[in-house]
C-alpha cells in the first residue's frame, strides 16, 4: 500500500480510491452469499442490507458519548432494547445498553460483577468449559478468575450439579450458553440459575449468538429472563438480526445490576467522562443501521428467516448422518451445528477440502476431552443451498480420506508439548513460525495455500503454546507496509 497521496502530495480519487478497495476485497471471503459458515450473518434481503447501509451512512459522524448532544441515538437505543426485553421475557424495571459486540457485553458483564462485591479480595466467575473465550479475556482484564468446569462429555451441555458444586464464597457471577458457539446447544439454565441464586450470586445467559434466533422457535428450552436467577442477558444484532456490523445488547433485571457497569470521571478539568460501556466515543451508525434493520425485517420476517436457517440446519445434521465419515457432535437447539470425523480423516484436511470448493466452514482444535471438530454457522442465506453444500461436503469427505488423516511428527509434538512459551525470545518464535508452516525461509510470513499442516500441528501444542504462536503471528502480521 502507498502513502495515499499522488506524487504532488494531491490526495486520491474517488474512482483509484474505490478501484483500490475492489483489488483489497477480492482477497477477502465472501461476507454475503451464504457460503462463508462463521464470522458473518446473511439473511439473503437485498433490501434490508441496503436500508442497513442507508442508516448507516446517514448516522456515521454522530456520537454516542453524549446522548443529550445527539438524543436520536439514545431513543434508538431504547428502542432497540425494549423491543430485546419483549423477546427475551425481561420483566418490570429492566433496562439495557448498546455495545460494539458480543465481546463488549461479556465484558461489561464481568465487570459489572466484580464491582457489584468489592468486598472479595480474590473473585471468581464459574464457567461451563464450552463458555465463550470473551469471558477468559474478561478474566484477564478484570483480575476475575475463571472457574472452569467440564460439561457433560455427550450432550456437551453445562452439567448443572458440578457447576453449583464450583460456587463458593468467592463466586461473582455464573454463566451459562444459549447455545454455547462450539457446540450450538443450549445449557441447562433453570437450574444453573436456581443454584446462582441460591447463593446470591449473579447468573448471566449468553445469548449472543442465539438470542435472536431462539425467541422465534417453538420448541428452545428455557433460558430467558422467565427463568427465576437470571440476572443479565446479552444479544447480537450483528448475528441473526441481520445488521451491519458491530452491535450487540446487554439486558440487566433491573438497573440496579446495571449500575455498576457504568464509569464516571470528574478528575479531571474537561468534561466529566460518563460511560454506559467500555467505549467512549462510538459512532451511531451502526446502532442506527441495526434500528433500521430490524424494523425493516419486523417480527415476522424474522420468524420467516429464523425458520429457513433452523430447517437448514436440521437438513444438514440429516445430510450428515448420511455420510459415515462423519458425525454431529451434538443436536443443535438453534442454527450452528458442529461435526467430527471417525479417523479416517481429519477435520483440518476437510475444512481446506470445502474452502477448494468454494465453502469456509471452522476447525476447532482440541480441548480437554473434546475432539477437533468443524463448526458450521447456518444463515437464512445458506438454506436454498444445503443440497449444494452437502454435495461438496461428501466430495471433499472422499478427498479427505483419500488424502489420509494429517499426522505430526512425534518429536515434533513431544518438542511442542516442552516448550515454555514464557521462556521463548522473537528469534525463537521466528523459528517456530517457520517450522509451523507460518513463515517462509527469509522470514517473512506466508500463509500456505492449505492450512491443514498447520492446524494439526496447531491442535497437538499445548493451548499456551498455540496462543503465544498466534500471537507472535498476529503481531508480525500487524507492522506498517
């Protein structure tokens, strides 16, 4: 990429500008279509993405810091949230903020519980081990320590009795998944919550992926504010309601839960700092485009979609259990569904098989007793196309076996396995980036055409080791050009 500027220092044109976010977009995955199966939602509404990127556009310089300077945002908010509180059963005095994202309502859910008993030194929250990795971020962040307890090893939903067993003095929050984002199954919450409660203890859902979907079905199991314990509830508009990217909800029973989530800084001799999130300055495009989105598309439209996405899902998971190198590894309560393999090949080898094909579906690595696995996130988008889908999944099923299963070298894992990514200087993760087929010989990073190598190799390293490597990854990829 160039500075931006012609030789002149005159600035570009229209035209080169947009020529050149053409060239940049061709390398990137399809974000509409329904044939990328994780990271975007697409409900298949032409019109719905246009008035999206109307409200978008129109709403993009004002500011969300302030809602007395721009008091359209705050009544969209209000919106936006009593419409989530009427889905999601919220009773009497509830209240909700507007975020960036998932990540963000987790984020503030955590924080709201750590500050709500400053009268533990040491806090803990305790998870399910499929609870979403926003919440270990959270624990980084805010000094809570996760308590983590293993689900049920064949519905791999929480197991209810080991997590109130895990509650002690300590415990700040609960969490529970509907559904959990690996698995798309939805935990146990009645009891979870009771058993929260019982010890006075807040008792979040996360409903991020799920909490806009799982209203418009007849048969989810319970998980809303209905559910006696439940303390706080968030949701992604950016997921299945559909709307530009990035907005989420976070619903509180009452404001009192909320309060603590809030920051306030006279200390200073500027304005007085008051947050209702994380952010401070926030653009109102995106909360305007989700408004939008989602009284365009209204509830019957969203029942309609949300049905489209459920009957794929369930046609795929039939499809599935038809191809005998394959299995789901749990009944999906909602529209994500995850698959592993028997042995006779590998879900890595598979994923690059489908990307060949024209379909990004996600591996997952190993975790604990849970096996590397295939997550595929179901659109409204994707449904007239699972017959098309399932025909490249059984072509790339008999290239996967006929390739065989990824194998790593012994001494390659065994070296993986000793290695202290504590003790471990740029020049050593050079050489491993290299080694893991993330690198060239001169260095400079390249990611190979099939990524099946490196995922397996990915899936044997201890996950300190993974995340230290992705890291390292991460930060050689985000240097100036």
């Amino acid at each position: 990429m160039s500075s931006g500027t012609t030789a002149d220092g005159a600035g570009w044109s229209r035209e080169r500008i947009l020529g050149t976010l053409e060239a940049l977009r061709a390398h990137d995955l399809p974000a509409h279509g329904g044939r990328t199966l994780a990271y975007v939602y697409d409900s298949g509404l032409a019109d719905a993405d246009a008035v999206g990127l109307e409200a978008l556009a129109m709403f993009a310089a004002s500011n969300g810091l302030d809602p007395t300077a721009f008091p359209s945002l705050l009544r969209m908010e209000n919106d936006l949230v009593g419409w989530a509180g009427r889905l999601l059963d919220a009773p009497e005095g509830f209240v909700g903020s507007a975020t960036s994202g998932g990540t963000e309502s987790l984020l503030l859910t955590v924080l709201a519980a750590r500050e709500s008993r400053p009268d533990i030194d040491a806090p803990t929250m305790v998870l399910p081990t499929t609870a979403h990795a926003a919440f270990h971020k959270a624990a980084h962040y805010f000094e809570v320590r996760p308590v983590l307890v293993d689900v049920d090893p064949v519905t791999y939903r929480a197991d209810p009795d080991a997590m109130a067993a895990a509650i002690d003095d300590t415990t700040v929050l609960v969490v529970a998944s509907a559904p959990s984002y690996a698995h798309g199954v939805v935990d146990p919450v009645p009891q979870i919550a009771a058993a929260a409660a019982a010890r006075g203890v807040r008792c979040h859902v996360d409903a991020c992926v799920g909490g806009w979907v799982l209203p418009y079905l007849d048969d989810a199991p319970p998980w809303t504010f209905a559910v006696e314990g439940v303390t706080s509830i968030s949701v992604d508009l950016h997921k299945y309601a559909y709307t530009p990217k990035g907005v989420s909800l976070l619903l509180h029973r009452t404001s009192a839960l909320r309060r603590p989530q809030y920051f306030a800084s006279a200390n200073w001799p500027g304005y007085t700092m008051l947050n209702s999130t994380v952010q401070s300055t926030k653009s109102g495009g995106p909360l305007a485009a989700a408004w939008a989105v989602v009284h365009h598309i209204g509830d019957d439209g969203y029942r309609r979609l949300v049905a489209q996405a459920r009957e794929a899902t369930l046609a795929l998971a039939d499809a599935v259990a038809e191809i005998p190198a394959l299995s789901v590894v749990a009944a999906p309560d909602a529209t994500l569904l995850t698959l592993a393999t028997d042995g006779t090949c590998d879900v890595f080898t598979l994923a690059d098989e489908m990307l060949a094909r024209g379909w990004f579906v996600q591996p997952q690595m190993a975790y604990r007793s849970m096996p590397p696995t295939l997550h595929v996130t179901l659109s409204a988008a994707t449904a007239p196309s699972v017959p098309e889908f399932t025909t490249a999944l059984r072509e790339a099923v008999e290239a996967a076996m006929a390739a065989g299963p990824v194998t790593v070298a012994p001494q390659l894992a065994a070296m993986a396995a000793a290695l202290d990514p504590a003790t471990l200087d740029d020049a050593a993760f050079d050489g491993l980036l290299q080694l893991a087929g993330l690198a060239g010989a001169d260095g400079d990073l390249a990611l190979p055409e099939r990524m099946a190598p490196v995922n397996a190799l990915l899936d044997v390293a201890p996950p300190r080791l993974r995340e230290a490597l992705l890291l390292a990854f991460l930060d050689r990829l985000s240097r100036p050009s």
